[in-house]
C-alpha cells in the first residue's frame, strides 16, 4: 500500500511487506514486486538508479 502526497512531495509505504521493494527516481516512487526465490539487481547510472534486473528461480 503506498499514499503518495503531492503537495508535500512525500510518500508513505507499507514497512510490514516483505514482497516489495521501493526505488526513487526523479521524485517518483517506483514499486517492484520480489520473487519467492532469485535475484534483484539495481543498476545506477550518473548516480541515479537506471534499470531493475530480476532474475526469477523456482526451488524444487
């Protein structure tokens, strides 16, 4: 669950969800979805965070 509030520019999330994770970019709130089992990778750029790499596995 995420309240965005534009006037103040603020943004208040859910801390209790494990499955989510957050990244700002430009003042906006980009929510991503984790996996059960994988890898997340973030890659900055100048900076700023540019690209979301999940790579998803399935345990067996």
């Amino acid at each position: 669950m995420v309240n965005l509030n534009t006037e103040k520019i603020t943004a208040k999330i859910e801390l209790m969800n494990n499955k989510k994770m957050y990244a700002v970019k430009d003042g906006e709130l980009i929510e991503h979805a984790l996996p059960d089992y994988g890898e997340v990778v973030v890659t900055i750029i100048s900076g700023k965070a540019a690209f979301i790499d999940t790579k998803i596995k399935r345990k067996i």
